[in-house]
C-alpha cells in the first residue's frame, strides 16, 4: 500500500494518507478532510513534473541532434577543403571559388595551373610596376599599391618574379 503526503490546512502538519483514502483526520488539530480534490492535485504535481522532464528530454534531444548536424557540416566542410585547400572567396558571388596558384601539397599540377603561372610570369614581368598580376590574383589592395609606388619601388616585382620562378621549376619537377 503506497502512503501520500499530505499537508494539513489548518495547521500545517504533514498526514501520511494511504492511497485509496477518500477522507482523513489529523492527528494534531482533529480536522477531518476530503481527499478527492487533495489526491488529483497531489498526481497532477506528478503529471507536471513528469511533464517537465520530458520537456527537458525532448530539448536535450534536440540539441543533440543539432550539435550532430553541425559536426556533420564541419566534417563535410573540412573534406572540402583537405580535397581543395587553395581556395579562395569570391565577395561578388558569395561563394568560394577555386584558385589557380598551385600547393604542392595538392598533389601533381594540372595543366591549367601551369598555364597559368606561366602567363601570370609574363605579366610580371611586362606589367608588374603596374601591378597587374595583383589584380589577376584579385588581390585589389596590393595591385593598387603596386600601382601608386611602381611595385614597390620595384623591389615587390623582382621578389614576385623570383618566387613566381622558382614556382615554375617546382611545378615542372614535381
């Protein structure tokens, strides 16, 4: 037989009731009491903490799921840039774009990238006072500081046509 607690309304004290007991007295101010409206308020105390747990469950779980699908995202998004680490965001369209410079941790060159880099020397060296190969890089800021200091009082052109060289020969012997 399973006992309640119940408070007294007249004095405050704690009656043990046993479940089933539609009436009790207490033992301290002799007042008697019904039980029917006491004992429904008493389970739904129970329903609404039974509630509220599972409320509690139910978000936990959510969020759970949530946090699985972020860490799926990331993983995906990591998998995208170990496969092409080299790319770059593209402000116009709002998206990232593949870029032509080559990583030897990619793997082998492709022919595209060679080509590229070859055209990107020639440039260098024809126009790089001008700071035209910042602008093919889309890299605005250096190409208009190339352009206002004539590559950097050409010390900027003879460090990219050099590093743009030896580029070249790790492209072709890799």
């Amino acid at each position: 037989m399973k006992l309640v607690q119940v408070k007294c309304q007249n004095c405050g004290a704690t009656m043990m009731v046993p479940e089933g007991s539609t009436r009790i007295k207490c033992e301290y101010c002799d007042s008697v009491f019904t039980l029917d409206d006491e004992a429904s308020h008493i389970k739904f105390d129970n329903a609404k903490q039974a509630g509220y747990e599972f409320e509690r469950g139910r978000i936990r779980a959510q969020k759970e799921e949530a946090a699985r699908r972020n860490r799926e995202a990331y993983d995906q998004r990591r998998e995208d840039q170990s496969y092409d680490n080299r790319r770059t965001y593209d402000y116009k369209n709002n998206s990232y774009r593949r870029s032509n410079n080559w990583d030897p941790s990619q793997g082998a060159p492709t022919a595209d990238q060679k080509s590229w880099l070859i055209i990107k020397l020639v440039i260098t060296c024809l126009f790089g006072l001008l700071g035209a190969h910042k602008f093919m890089d889309k890299r605005i800021g250096m190409g208009i500081l190339y352009l206002f200091t004539a590559g950097i009082f050409g010390i900027g052109v003879i460090v990219d046509i050099v590093s743009e060289i030896i580029q070249l020969i790790r492209m072709f012997t890799y």
